[in-house]
C-alpha cells in the first residue's frame, strides 16, 4: 500500500511540474501546412502537370498583428510528398499573429523559378474569433519551369473554349539573349 502511495505522489509531483513548465513557456498551438509544386505550364495554380516537389524549402514568419513585431521564423524542407508543417508558437504576449508561409527555394534545377503571385500565403491566428481551429491549411506555393512544357500547350487547349487559343491564356517564354 505504501508503495502505490509512494507511485501516485511521484506520479502528482510530475504532473504538477509539467504542467507549471507549459504554462509558463511558449504553447504549441494550431498548425499552418500546405505544399509546394513545380508548376510546367507557368500558369501559377496546380494543374493535371504539376508535380509536388519534395526537399523545397518553405519559411514562415509572424508578427505581431497589432503592430507588426517580428515574433519568430522558422524553416522547414517539404516532405516527399511536397508536403510541409508549421506548429504555430502561442502564448499571453502573442496570441493574435499574422503568420506569412514563403516558398523558399526548389530542390530542382527542373523548377528553379519562383511564383510571380501569389509568392506568399497568409494565415491570421486568434483566439477571439470563437472558433480555434487545429490547422489552417494554405494555398499551395510553388516553382515554375523556366520555359512552358509542350504538354501544357498542347492539353490545355483542349480546356479551352473553341474560340480561345491557348497561347492567349498560356504565358509567353522569355529568351533571354
């Protein structure tokens, strides 16, 4: 009996320390995820062609929401699936935040150029809305090829109105000479 006494106050002490250490530092709150593509048909949004890229590099800053302080970044490397996962820091002195995810860098020479936009997403976290969710999900972000796929030329005109032709929707390359 003394010894189950002996467990359950050890066990109660833990507990209590535990608990006084999340409270006082910072609490993991919500998660921000989304991922990062290579987009062929430099269209900007995902497409039957996209691919996800795994091992790009994604970045995210918060500020304070009142008067933009910067409160912390951090960096990750998407998942094969192209996949990334922020958890979002909380506590008294930082509860409303707007967090900004930015596509970093492509692992690839296949996708090297960035979004001309949206080049960024945006996620407002509070808990004065009366709904906290677990995770807010982003657009996804992504890479260009430096030149536009034929495939994409080609398959996307079938999309298209009869009387749209492709390269009106499609982007011009640019040779650079």
């Amino acid at each position: 009996m003394a010894k189950n006494l002996e467990i359950v106050a050890i066990f109660l002490t833990v507990s209590c320390l535990l608990s006084l250490a999340y409270a006082q530092g910072s609490v993991i709150g919500p998660s921000i995820e989304g991922y990062i593509y290579c987009d062929p048909c430099r269209i900007q949004f995902p497409s039957n062609f996209s691919k996800r890229l795994p091992g790009a590099e994604v970045k995210l800053d918060c500020f304070r929401q009142d008067n933009q302080t910067p409160l912390y970044s951090l960096k990750v490397k998407t998942a094969k699936n192209g996949a990334y996962k922020f958890d979002v820091k909380l506590n008294d002195n930082m509860q409303d935040q707007i967090c900004v995810v930015t596509a970093v860098s492509s692992n690839t020479n296949v996708c090297p150029e960035p979004f001309y936009s949206p080049e960024a997403a945006r996620v407002f976290i509070t808990k004065k809305s009366g709904y906290e969710p677990r995770a807010h999900f982003v657009d996804p972000l992504g890479f260009m090829k430096a030149k536009t796929s034929d495939e994409c030329k080609r398959d996307i005109g079938e999309l298209l109105p009869a009387e749209v032709a492709p390269e009106a929707v499609l982007p011009l390359d640019v040779d650079e000479d």
